[in-house]
C-alpha cells in the first residue's frame, strides 16, 4: 500500500509542478466543445512513460525530501504556539 506524504505538499515548487504537466501535456485530449465545457480527457500512459514518470516521481520526492530536512532544521528550534487563551 502506497502512503501520501502530505508533509511533502507544502515542499512542492512551481518547476516540480511544471515539470509533470509538461511531461504528461501530449497525452491530454481536449473535448470537442472544450472552450464551452472545460472538458477533456488523458490518454493511457505507455510503458516508457510510466517509467518515466516513476522516475520524474522519485526525483521529484527526493528533492521535497531533502527541502523539508533544510526547513525542518531551521523550524525545531522555533519555540510551540502556547496553548494559553
């Protein structure tokens, strides 16, 4: 079973995410009436493909990784909010 590292999410830049969508763009299929509808689909992955996207995915986790250590550094010794009303 695969776990969602949600910690990750926050460590996700705007290059990471460009780099998946132009990755995956020529799969992308517009519906006819997609100005009207906003409606489109994505074709199957070949097998190469999801090889690739395997390993854009691993890069792409251990860059947020090593991010999250750099600002989980500075971030431990940031003092708790205080719980006080």
């Amino acid at each position: 079973m695969m776990k969602l590292r949600l910690d990750l999410l926050e460590h996700l830049t705007d290059e990471d995410i460009l780099e998946e969508v132009l990755a995956n763009n020529h799969r992308y299929k517009p519906a006819p009436l997609f100005s009207k509808t906003g409606v489109g689909s994505l074709s199957s992955a070949s097998t190469e493909e999801r090889a690739q996207e395997e390993a854009r995915s691993t890069a792409r986790i251990q860059r947020a990784t090593q991010r999250l250590k750099q600002t989980g550094a500075a971030g431990k010794h940031r003092s708790p909010p205080s719980t006080k009303p």
